[in-house]
C-alpha cells in the first residue's frame, strides 16, 4: 500500500547511514550556532547481518581520521571498544628481492593509524545519532525517487518505508548511498568506472606469535595481500585481520575450503614472516571496482564517501577518504548556515566540489596504479617496483613524503582534522 504523508522539511537530508553518512550526521548535529535539522535515510538497520557498512570488516584508519574522530568526541568511546595501533609496515613482493619496512618512530609520529572493527564504528555513530536531538534516523527506509521539491529552494526526497511512500523536503541532499548510489543515478552523473575482476577475500585469523604491532602488505601475481594487526576476542595480541585479492574464482574457491586447508594455501602463499597461522574465522568476499563520480554536486545535492569514490582496498584509504569529504562538507555547510546563508545553493556546494576533487582524483589515481604496477608479473615492470621498493628504504624524504600520504595528510586541511571544532 503506498500513502502520502505531510513532508518534513529539514535542513541536510542524508541518504545513507553507513561509515560515511553517520560521521557526517554526527558532525553536523554538533556545531553549535548552526541549528541544523537533519534526517538521516538508512535501509538496512545498523544490527543486521545484511548491514552492508557495518559488517566484518576490519578498516584501518589514518592519523588524520583519528583526529577527526578525537575533535568529534567520537574517539574515545571508539578506543574503548578495541582499536590496534600500526606501529610498524613490511611491504613485500611475492618472488621477488624488492621490499621495504617503515616504523612510525622514524617518522616522530605515535602510529601510522589504528585498525578498528566497522562494527565498532557502526555500535558508536548509531548511539551519536540516537542521543542527537536534531538528528531523526529514519531506518529501515530507502529512497527510491527525488524530485526537484516545492519550488526552487528545496528537494524532495520520496522514500519507503514499511511498505509506505513517503515525502521528505530538504534544504540540501546527500548522498552517502555507497558505490551503487540510487540518488547519484536519479541525478543522471556519470561515473568513470571499471571492474578489476579481483575479489577481496576477508577472514580473521590468529597466528602462532604476537603482531607487534606490525602489518603487512604483500603483493602477488593475483592482486594484493593484507594482514592488519587486530585485538583477538580474548584481550591478546596474536590476531589479523587478512584482506586477500584473488581472481574471482580464486577466491570462491578459497572461500570454501575446510579450515586447515585454507590456512595451508594461505600460509603457502604468505610465507612465515607473521608466524604460523593456527585459526581462521569466518571467510567473506567482496567484488572490487574503481568507480569515481564525474561530478560531485548539482543543485541541492552533494555526494560523498563510496557514491563518489568507490577504491581498491589495497591502500586501505576509501574511508579515510571518505571521512575528509565529510570534514569539508560539514564545514562548509556549517559556516554557510552560520552566515544565512541558503546551503543548498549551488555556489556554495562548488566549494566542496573545488575542495574535495584533487585528494580524491590523486588518491583514487594512485591507488589504482599501486594495483596495476604491483599485480603485473611482466619482468621490467617486476625490476622496476622491486628498485622502487628498495629505493624507499634509502631516500628517506621519498618515504616521509609516502608517510604523509598514508596518514592522510593530503592538500588543504578543514578544521575537524586540525583538531578544530566545526
Ligand atoms: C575488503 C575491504 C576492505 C577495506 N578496508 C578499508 C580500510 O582499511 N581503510 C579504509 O579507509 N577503507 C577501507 N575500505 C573501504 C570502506 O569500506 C568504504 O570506503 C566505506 O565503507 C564507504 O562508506 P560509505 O558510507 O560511503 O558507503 P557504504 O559503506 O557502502 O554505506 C552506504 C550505506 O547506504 C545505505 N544505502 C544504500 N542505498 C540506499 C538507499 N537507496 N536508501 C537508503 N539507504 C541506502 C546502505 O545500506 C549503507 O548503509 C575497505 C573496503 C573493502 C571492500
């Protein structure tokens, strides 16, 4: 049965509850002087099995997402609940000499970032939307159509819910809908897209000797390799979190091996530099695609986080990323509200746009070389990454420069990572 109801009207409208959409709910309901009226459109409850952000994954976060958290008041509830800091990362290439190790001490910085459950992150973002009162979580509900609203100066939004359509009228519209963002199709932007006819297979594994504190990055013929040091449920330091490319019938077939099988192939394949692998826990896979969004903005509508870049895990930053489009969309909202402002005008969401578009366009460029380069098995390519990883380890300013990229630190920064309240 479907029923019109009275539409609400709010000032930020966000589609999309997931990693992204909650920080930035979460963000905006805080900056005081702003009185900003939000709603935020989730379709799968954050408890569900099915919840596709807050799901098994375990997500490395950069120096500069921690500090977006930390300025949020996010992080120590986050801490509590078991994040692993990275101290140290080995970078290797399968069969080959090349390889590099970098210490974050050598840098003068704590940790290179800090492993957390999206779990975690989904148990913190709900409870900061649930106590906001002027964030409404409308969940479960999804949105299936938008409309240009009642006149010039609002959006329309229909949703269902329970069976029921329903009207929502918003000032301004996000969409942080994820890879496949319905409202970025209604929307008619184009993307550059492309499949890597690679799947991640993700598991949790326990090892023989402690991490230390250390990841590991492995490149192989078939794509990438991850271990990220975790918390294991039993308070010690022993466990990973393994990210692990295949092709895609690779990884199915991997995905169903008995459980001392599968840690034969993979310790095969990984080598012993972590240890000796003793347990795996459940296995899941996802396809990879690289997907950017050609545009980020049209009238009362911004697009951030996976609707508008959609990465390759290997360098683990599609979050990171993420979370600083959140950092400079809040910021501009919030100071566009501040001043009376209309922040759904177009002028105003180009800022975000000019802001946002050279980190995403370069962090999405070289994630994607880093997969290409490093799952190519044609010799002079394979010399030339092995020189490249060597070199790293005697240029010292090469590897600060890297350093920096992968805490985040990238261009221009907006206040939430300065550690500056919106
Ligand atoms: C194997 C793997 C490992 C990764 N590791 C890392 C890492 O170490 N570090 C890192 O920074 N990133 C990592 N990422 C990337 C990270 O997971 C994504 O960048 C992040 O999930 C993007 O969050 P998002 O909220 O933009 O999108 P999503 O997580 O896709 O969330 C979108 C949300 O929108 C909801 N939704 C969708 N359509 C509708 C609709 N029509 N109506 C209402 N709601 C809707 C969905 O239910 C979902 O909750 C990894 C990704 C993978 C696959």
């Amino acid at each position: 049965m479907t029923k019109s109801v009275v539409p609400v009207n709010y000032d930020v409208l966000i589609v999309g509850g997931g990693m992204v959409g909650a920080s930035l709910a979460c963000a905006l309901s805080q900056a005081g002087g702003a009185n900003l009226h939000i709603a935020v459109v989730e379709g799968t409850p954050f408890d569900c099995e099915q919840q596709p952000s807050f799901d098994a994954r375990s997500v490395a976060l950069s120096d500069s997402s921690r500090i977006i958290f930390q300025t949020l008041g996010l992080w120590t509830e986050i801490e509590a609940r078991g994040v692993m800091p990275i101290e140290r990362i080995h970078i290797s290439d399968r069969g080959h000499i090349g390889s590099t190790h970098m210490d974050c001490r050598e840098q003068g910085v704590a940790a290179w970032g800090y492993v957390v459950e999206t779990r975690v992150l989904g148990e913190v973002l709900t409870a900061g939307m649930n106590h906001s009162d002027n964030i409404d979580l409308i969940c479960p509900a999804r949105v299936e159509a938008a409309e240009s609203g009642r006149g010039p100066d609002w959006a329309t939004v229909k949703i269902s819910r329970h069976g029921e359509v329903e009207s929502l009228v918003a000032k301004l519209v996000v969409a942080a809908d994820g890879a496949e963002s319905r409202l970025r199709e209604l929307a008619g932007i184009k993307t550059f897209s492309m499949n890597y006819g690679q799947t991640a297979l993700i598991a949790n594994l326990v090892c023989d000797r402690p991490h230390q504190h250390i990841a590991y990055e492995r490149f192989t013929d078939s794509g990438p390799m991850a271990l990220l040091p975790v918390c294991d449920p039993g308070g010690g330091e022993h466990a990973y979190a393994l990210v692990w490319t295949l092709r895609p019938h690779q990884a199915d077939a991997m995905a169903s091996l008995d459980e001392l099988a599968f840690l034969e192939h993979l310790q095969g394949h990984f080598g012993r530099r972590a240890g000796g692998f003793v347990k795996v826990g459940a296995r899941h896979v996802y396809p990879l695609k690289f997907l950017l969004a050609r545009e980020l903005v049209r009238p009362r509508l911004a697009i951030i986080g996976n609707a508008a870049h959609s990465l390759h895990p290997v360098s683990g930053q599609g979050f990171n990323l993420g979370l600083r489009d959140v950092a400079v969309l809040a910021q501009i909202i919030v100071d566009a509200q501040r001043k009376g402002r209309d922040i759904g005008k177009l002028d105003i969401l180009e800022d975000y746009a000019h802001w946002r578009r050279r980190d995403q366009w370069q962090t999405a460029g070289s994630t994607d070389a880093l997969v290409r380069v490093f799952s190519n098995a044609f010799p002079p390519l394979a010399l030339a990454r092995n020189l490249g990883l060597l070199a790293l380890d005697t240029l010292p300013p090469l590897k600060k420069r890297l350093a920096r990229y992968a805490m985040g630190y990238i261009g221009k920064q907006p206040r939430l990572s300065r550690g500056l309240p919106l």
